[in-house]
C-alpha cells in the first residue's frame, strides 16, 4: 500500500488550486491527485467551442496544471473510501492511505428520466468528450433544440444559431434565466433572443424524444407540440457527485457533501469543496446552490488553508456571475428581489438607467441596475446588471465586494468614484449611487 500525505480526488478548479497551494506552501507535502477524465474541460468554455473555429485543445485544461505543481496525477476512478483506516481503492485496485482527503468530485449534467433520452441525438454539455460530439453534430445539422434556459442553456443556444441552426430553446420554468437574473431585465433579454431568431419556449415540458428513420429526433412537449431536431442539448443543471462519500458513511444531502466553515467533512481528515461540496449563503447562512468555478476555487483556498493548520473559515457564497448575448452582457450577485423574500428578507430596491459614457461620445450604451437591500438594516443583499457591451462582470465584482463588506444604502450613496468621457458616465452620474437613491426615497 502506498502512503500519501494528500490524496485529492477531482481534477476540476478545487482539486488544481488545493495541488497549488499546498505546493507554494512553507510546508511539503506528498500529493496525488486522482481523476478519472483523462482531459477535463475548461466547463465554462464549452458552449464557446461548438462553432469549431479554435481547436478543441483550447478547451482542455492541461494537466500540466497538476504535474507541474508538485503532484502525482493517476487517472483512475476512486471505488471506495475508508475514513477509519484512512485508505482509498480505485478501480484498477491500488490502494492509498492518507493523512488528508480532499473529495473535489464535482458535479454530472442531470439528465431527465424522458422516453427517448438516450437518443444519440441527444447530449449533455460539459465534457471534452460532449464538446468532441457537438462539433461533429451541429456541423451537419440544421435543427437544434436546447432544453433549459439557464446561462448555459441560452449560451449553447445562441453559439447554435451562429453556426446557421434553426435554434429552439424549451425551458419548463415561467422564464428564461430565472435562477440569476431579475424580471425587469429578462424580458429585454427574451427581445433580443426574439430579434435575433431564436425561438423560447417557456413553461413547457418535455415528455418524450422520438427517433426517426433519417436518425433526426421528434422532441415531445407536454402541450403536444412536437420539435423536429437533429440535434438536442440537455443543459437543465447539474447533480453533485455525492455518491462516494455516502457510501462511506459521509454526511451529505441533496445539495452536496456536508462541510463546516472549515470545509471538513463529518469524516475526520477528510475535506470537500467545489461543485460536489454543499455551500451555505453569505447572506442567509442558509444551504444554496452556487455550482460556480469561482465557487471551487474559494471553498478549495479554505481547504488548503486548513491543511496547513491555518485558522481560516468560509463564510459562504455570494454566487457572482456574468454571461454574454449578442452583444448584451448580464450578472448579478447576492440575491434576487425574489431570492430575498423567499428567505423572509424584507427588501427594499433601487433601480437606474445610466448612460455608460459621456452623452456626446460616440457608441453610448445604457447600464441597467437593480439593487436589493435588506428594510431593515438598510444593508445590500444583492445587485443585478444589464447593458450593452461586455463589462457587467466588473460591475458584478463590485456589489460582490460590497455585499462582503456589509455596505448599505448610505455607503453606496456616499462612495467615491473614477469618471471620463470615454470610459465612464459623466460625474454627476453613476449607477449605483442612482439605485441607492432610488431606493432610499422608498424607505
């Protein structure tokens, strides 16, 4: 049996940022990291990779990432953990014992129990392997159907488009892009679909995919419309892999492995973080969802931390994201009007429309706010963004830091800002003190 003082099981952004931590560390450390993709997939990226105009090579995350730093890397699938003895077994039958493991298993596409749903012409996105199929497909398609209507979902829908597909995008909620996006900012979203060819579907269900003879596909919704397709996409989400740590005996639930503010498990020596890992809310202190990149990377510093014997906790997640559509950017951070008052939050917003430079200047765009804040102690609980260029994720990152830092209305109303002609609204103008006033004056 081989001894290690880390095993890492995962190769995703939690798996690689424990491997470079504990690398340039003070302290050293022997690793293995255990995956069992032989090229894992920058996942974001994948939507972007369909067209086929870069090579796939610049959508793999090279493992390089892993043996560079200090790591052995074994791609092999883990069968069995056992946390008293403190030994892992993969399938090909090695067997490491352990100081410290950390589950970075991530998560798998959730795919429906529909009639039909092992169809070949029906796939997942998330994979190199995914990615590989979608290139060869769409390129001889001329019919796509995208089932869920998420970031993904509406990315992979306007990439097919681009690629000259008739595009349908079916998704069984009331809206598009519901789980991050505010309302008011939905339906100019839906317009720009609309405007550029892409046909919604919302609050239908898919019951069935039906083979035809010439190997295209019949997509069966609930109100018995029928969707010819050559080619469909899952993207309705995905599941954490939880498997392996409850058949150890490893407390988890449905929305992950159970960690602490430490990311132990309730296993001794034994850590989790990234998609697999259960997070709790910043805000609410809640269990919530936030399969993010970003997400991994934060819960795997506080690992590696934790490994090192440094005393540092996770204080939960603020899932700030961004995506891009025809040339119209979105994000938010925190919590939506609706996310707030599910949790019991009673809310007060603001809202503004500014200019995103000088009014004389050539090319000026709109940037679309909404802020939430809690009534009660007037403090920022989330931020939403809707304009037209490619910049919301540095106005995302901003509500972020602010929310971490417990601003209120009166901190954005008095904050201090940058402007110029080119790259910003005119002085008397911003997006956030404008919001927070708006907010104020419903107090």
């Amino acid at each position: 049996m081989e001894e290690r003082d880390v095993i890492i099981i995962g190769g995703g952004p939690a798996g690689r940022t424990i491997v470079h931590m504990l690398h340039h560390s003070d302290q050293k450390f022997s690793m293995t990291l255990i995956k069992d993709e032989k090229l894992n997939a920058n996942r974001c990226a994948v939507p972007y990779g369909i067209s086929g105009e870069k090579p796939i090579e610049a959508f793999q995350v090279s493992n390089a990432l892993i043996t560079d730093f200090g790591a052995e890397l074994i791609v092999d699938r883990v069968t069995a953990i056992d946390p008293v003895a403190h030994r892992v077994r993969t399938g090909q039958g090695v067997e490491f014992s352990y100081r410290h493991l950390v589950l970075a298993t991530g998560a798998r596409p959730v795919i429906p129990p529909i009639s039909g749903v092992e169809n070949q012409a029906v796939t997942a996105v998330r994979s190199i392997e995914d990615l590989a199929w979608l290139r060869q497909r769409a390129a001889r398609s001329r019919r796509a159907v995208v089932i869920g209507g998420g970031y993904i979902g509406v990315e992979v829908a306007v990439v097919l488009h681009q690629m000259g597909l008739d595009v349908t995008t079916v998704e069984m909620m009331p809206q598009i892009l519901m789980a991050t996006t505010e309302p008011e900012f939905i339906t100019k979203v839906r317009e720009t679909l609309d405007r550029n060819g892409i046909h919604l579907l919302v609050n239908q269900k898919v019951v069935a995919f039906e083979e035809k003879s010439d190997h295209s596909v019949e997509v069966k919704l609930e109100s018995g419309q029928v969707l010819p397709a050559d080619l469909v996409v899952l993207a309705v989400g995905v599941a954490p892999n939880t498997e392996l740590a409850a058949s150890a005996g490893i407390r988890t639930s449905r929305l992950g492995i159970w960690v602490d503010e430490t990311m132990r498990t309730s296993a001794e020596d034994v850590f989790a973080c990234g998609d697999c890992a259960e997070k709790k809310s910043f805000i609410t202190g809640a269990p919530t969802r936030g399969e993010f990149g970003t997400n991994a990377v934060f819960m795997a510093k506080t690992a590696a931390h934790t490994i090192l014997g440094r005393a540092k906790r996770f204080p939960g997640v603020i899932n700030a994201n961004a995506t891009a559509i025809y040339g119209l950017s979105l994000g938010s951070a925190g919590l939506t009007e609706k996310m707030a008052g599910d949790a019991g939050i009673e809310t007060v917003t603001g809202i503004s429309t500014v200019m995103d430079k000088y009014p004389m200047m050539d090319h000026v765009g709109t940037i679309d706010t909404k802020l939430v804040f809690n009534r009660k102690d007037r403090k920022l609980v989330g931020g939403s963004f809707l304009r037209a260029d490619n910049c919301t994720a540095q106005n995302v990152d901003f509500i972020s830091f602010a929310i971490q830092m417990g601003a209120t209305i009166e901190d954005l109303m008095d904050y201090q800002y940058a402007t110029h002609p080119e790259l910003a609204a005119k002085p008397s103008d911003n997006i956030y003190t404008f919001a927070a006033k708006d907010a104020l004056g419903k107090l």
